[in-house]
C-alpha cells in the first residue's frame, strides 16, 4: 500500500511524515511550488518541534517525497492506494461559515487522476462542516466509480503535532464499506496494536466529532474566563478557584486555565462554522451558546488593553509597551487569530509604541503587523517600558529574572495575560503585578 497526502499545511506535512515514519512509501502534493521545492529540500515553512527533523530522516530514507503533479502522483501511488486529503478550510470573510472550495477541488482533481486504475480510497481528513462528506461521496462516484470515499478527522494539538498522530488518543474513521474500514485498519494497524482506541461509524458522526471537541474546549476556557470576569468584580481569585474545581473528577483541570483565552487557526473558526452550520440544518438554537463562548473569549483581550492602559495613569498615548509573545500558543509559530497580537495591535492604535517579542513567531508577525516593532530578545523588548505584557506563555518568559528585567525597564509593571508568572516571584522584585481574574 502506498499513501498520498493532498494539501501540504500544517496537517499535511505532519501526516505525511508520521505515514512515512510507520514504514509506508508516501507522496505530498501542493499546489505551491516554493512550498513543495522547501519540503523536497528538507525545509518545513513552519515551526513544529520536531517535524523538520522527521522530514529530513524520511526524506533520506526515501519512504516521502512531494510533488505538484496529481496526475504523477495518481500514476506512483496506483491500485489500492490510500489518498489523504488535508486541506484547508477557512472562515469565508464576512461569515460565520467555512470554506470548503479547497476541499472541493482536491477531491476532484484527485477523483479524476485516479479514475480507470485500480480501486482506490480516498479519505477526508480536513474539518467540515457535517454532510461534506456524503455530497463528495456522491461527487467522487460519478467521477472515479472505483473510487471510496472515507473520513478520518484529525485531533493535533500544535506543538504536540507528531505525538499526536504517531500516538493518539483515539482514531476514529467514517466510512460505508468494511473495505474501507479494512484498509484504514492496515494503515494504523501499529497504532491500533499499541491499543489506540478505535471508534468506526458513520460519515455524519466522523464529520462531527472534531468540531464537537473543539466546542466543548472552547466552553471549558470560556467558562474559566467568565468566572474570571465575575473574580475580577468580587475580588476573588480565579487561580485559586480554577484549582479547586480540578479535584471535582467530574470537571477536571485539562483547560481550566485563566487568561487571555483561545485563538489560532481551528477553534474560532471551527466553532463558528459549527453555529453556521446548525443554522443551516435549523437547528440554530441548539448551538446558540457558542456565540456567547466566543464573545467571552474575546472580551479577554479588551480587557488585557484596559489593564494596559490603567498601569498607565489612564491613558497608552506615548507609553512603551512590551509585549512578550505573538503566537497563539507557545510552542508553535501560528499567528492565526492570536490573542497576543490582536491586544498588541489594539494597543497600537491606541498610540503607543509597542515592542513584540517571541520566540518564534516574529518573523510571521512582522509580515501580518509591520507597524509594530519587534526585538531579538525579551530583554531588548523590554527596553525601556512602561509595562511589561505576557500574552503568550513561553518558558523562556517564565525563567526570566525579574529582578534583572527590572533594570532594563523604564517602570516595574507587568501585566501577566495568562496566569503563567510567579506572582509572588515578580512582587518580591518589585514589580506591580496584575493578572486578569486576579486581585
């Protein structure tokens, strides 16, 4: 058996890699010659701890290579291939709903490069919204009749992409044949020997597992943050108060973590998407919460930028901000719907000059946010400020001594977004330390 891998993001590659690390012969497609020309070369276009290690090791081994030829890599893979579909699918400006035309278009160029060879399957791995996968059923049947159509959704957390697929908490797979069921079984037989759970059902469900998932995240963060809202104007401390729910084994203290919320590129978009979806199939009301989930998530950012601005007597005009992080997470160099660079800007326009530093993702902020500045350290961010924000929660931010941060800033106020910094550290430094929930 040998396995494709259409679409070359972030999932892509990762999936491609971690099928040639199980032993298969695998091949990439892109539509994007640079993007393909940097895999081929060993380069990964984004940050993954690991992954371009593990491209490089393949590479060598020549189980993975890329391509931009649908037609060569239909003739390479050949009958009884399994071909993967990862593909993007955006928010559509100006809606809540997502954007499936990438999705659309692989399966038909794929469905069409395929037809008259021997069977093949094809198996959706991209989040869609539910009943995508019965239309492009339907869709591949009449364009390659020996052609099956799968689902297998995809759980990765970035940051955690490679374990997360060599070593998953639970695979679950969509599909209408035993066939199908048998040939997805071969290609995680591994996994499934190492006792991976395995949930095999139909396409509606398969589709709605990873956006319910994202859902049910999303829920738990915002209702930390809405609890953070409420401590905020009691003078209780969320902190304390998030621990002491994580002992309830009913609740648990997995994303029960306080602070300037969610962003990147999947649970924004995923759970908007979702309500669009539920509106779609008149159901709206059932998914109603959510939008009150996402306006709590974002109320966490405006309310970073008034703690900005109350640190500095009432008003940002003029002040020097730091702001340590600009990804999403920490961990990963995704800027998609960064809470810290949404508060960084906001704070811009708000006429101060803002410093940005983060260990990864600088570069990819500097392309999306060229009228900020950026700096090649925390210290060097910190030159100077005003205030101090850590709106994302690298390591490297939490190991820094305050007393020695102390004698390059300008005032002693820091702003810890995320509930990551030793309070008590930064305090007996000196510093005016604030937190959102926290008294």
């Amino acid at each position: 058996m040998r396995i494709s891998v259409i679409g070359t993001g972030y999932l892509g590659v990762t999936h491609a890699a971690c099928m040639a690390e199980l032993g298969f012969e695998v091949m990439g497609l892109d539509v994007d010659v640079e993007k393909v020309a940097a895999l081929s070369a060993g380069r990964v276009p984004l940050y993954e701890p690991g992954l371009e290690e593990l491209l490089k090791k393949q590479l060598a081994a020549g189980r993975l290579s890329f391509t931009t030829d649908v037609e060569a890599l239909a003739a390479w893979a050949g009958e009884g291939a399994v071909h993967f579909v990862s593909v993007g699918t955006p928010q559509k400006k100006g809606e809540y709903a997502a954007d499936i035309s990438q999705v659309d278009d692989a399966f038909d160029s794929l469905a069409r490069a395929v037809a008259g060879q021997g069977r093949s399957l094809l198996v959706g791995k991209s989040t869609v919204p539910v009943g995508t996968a019965s239309r492009i059923a339907d869709r591949v049947a009449e364009l390659a009749p020996n052609a099956e159509v799968a689902w297998n959704p995809e759980f990765l957390r970035e940051g955690f992409a490679i374990q997360d697929t060599l070593r998953p908490d639970r695979l679950v797979i969509g599909v209408r044949s035993e066939q199908a069921e048998q040939d997805l079984r071969r290609v995680y037989a591994q996994l499934l020997e190492a006792d991976v759970p395995l949930v095999v059902t139909d396409f509606p469900t398969a589709e709605l597992v990873k956006v319910s998932a994202n859902s049910f995240l999303a829920v738990k963060i915002s209702f930390i943050n809405a609890m953070a809202e409420v401590c905020e104007a009691s003078g209780a401390d969320v902190m304390q108060l998030a621990q002491a729910l994580s002992y309830d084994p009913r609740i648990g203290g997995r994303y029960l973590v306080p602070g300037l919320g969610f962003g990147g590129g999947c649970l924004p978009k995923d759970i908007r998407a979702f309500m669009a979806r539920a509106g779609e199939l008149g159901v709206d009301q059932a998914l109603a919460f959510l939008k009150e989930v996402d306006a709590i998530n974002m109320r966490r950012r405006a309310r970073t930028v008034d703690l900005a601005r109350e640190q500095c007597d009432g008003s940002l005009l003029g002040k020097r901000v730091a702001v340590w992080g600009a990804a999403f997470k920490p961990n990963s160099d995704d800027i998609r719907d960064s809470p810290a660079l949404n508060v960084a800007a906001s704070i811009h326009l708000q006429g101060a000059q803002v410093t940005v530093y983060d260990p990864k993702a600088t570069d990819n902020a500097r392309k999306m946010f060229p009228t900020l500045t950026y700096a090649d350290s925390a210290l060097q961010a910190a030159h100077q400020a005003d205030v101090i924000l850590h709106l994302t929660e690298w390591q490297e931010f939490q190991d820094l001594d305050p007393a020695v941060v102390a004698r390059h800033v300008s005032d002693t106020r820091v702003i810890d977004s995320r509930n990551a910094l030793d309070a008590a550290k930064w305090r007996a430094a000196g510093w005016t330390y604030r937190a959102l929930g926290r008294p």
